[in-house]
C-alpha cells in the first residue's frame, strides 16, 4: 500500500472516468462535479490503494459509489439521460456515431447495478473475478446482473429502434 502520483492517475484517468460516469447515467450537467467527488475520494483513499493493483477497477469501484450516491439523490429518472463527451474527446460533437447514442440508450434502460456489471466487462474488459472485488458482491451476483442486464439491453436498443422509450 503506498501512495501514488495523483496528478499522473488524474491525467492518464480523467476520460476514462468521464466516459464511466456517463455510463452509469450521471447527466450530463453533473459529469464535472461527479468527477470531482470521485478524485476527491481517490486523493483521500490512496493510502489504502494496493500497489500491484490496476488503477481503472479501483476508480471504477469508487465511480459506481458516487453515481449511485448522485442517483439516490436525484428527484426525477429523467435526468440521468444521455451524457457529453469526456474532455479532450477527439471526436467532434457533430460526429458522434448512431451506435455510440444505440449503446448509452441501451444503457439507460439498465438498474445502475446492472449498467455497472454489463460497462465493466462489455465495454471496459474486465472478468467476473475483478467486477466482484470492485464492486464488493458476490461472483454469482455478477453473473446474474450481466445475463439479465444483456437481456434488457437489447430490449432496450430494440424499443429504440422502434422509436419508443424503454424503461421498464
């Protein structure tokens, strides 16, 4: 256990963790304050972080605490909709894909805990193992959230495709 550069896991970090928040359904308005309170967190933790670890579960852990925290929080379902895109995106605004808008849509109609599971492995790569020391649950658990956060997932994108809303 030790610390870290803050700066450098900030730097090398930041999209990353804009990009998660926004897939955990953090609006778009609150991305920045979000990110704030993940790395504030991030500064006060990383006495306890674990040298040897990978960086990106460990923030992704703390992102799904804060988004759900923002979430309890929240009034209204219909704010956590479609985020912006993280600083320093490549991508100009006018540019971003069909599928990229198919994918956060798909991801709206996902519980948090399932959003959480699905972007973990689908989308950032990581195993079952790793998903349940983040996320501090049972591998079943895991397993469970991803089959049934697949299936709404695609009846999501599929009711998008329709042109109707989806939440169920």
């Amino acid at each position: 256990m030790g610390k870290f550069n803050f700066e450098e896991v900030y730097r090398d970090n930041i999209a990353y963790l804009w990009r998660t928040l926004q897939r955990l359904g953090v609006p778009a308005a609150d991305l920045e304050d979000r990110a704030h309170d993940v790395f504030s967190i991030v500064h006060r933790k990383q006495d306890s972080f674990e040298r040897g670890r990978t960086i990106r579960p460990w923030l992704f852990g703390i992102a799904f605490r804060v988004a759900s925290d923002a979430r309890k929080r929240a009034r209204h379902r219909e704010t956590y909709q479609l985020g912006q895109e993280p600083p320093d995106s490549n991508l100009p605004h006018d540019q971003l894909s069909t599928q990229r808008q198919i994918v956060m849509a798909g991801l709206a109609g996902l519980s948090l805990e399932q959003r959480a599971v699905v972007v973990m492995h689908d989308l950032d790569g990581y195993t079952a193992p790793e998903i349940a020391g983040e996320l501090q649950i049972a591998l079943n658990t895991v397993y469970s959230r991803l089959r049934l956060g697949r299936a709404r997932f695609v009846m999501a994108v599929r009711a998008v495709d329709r042109g109707e809303d989806y939440y169920e």
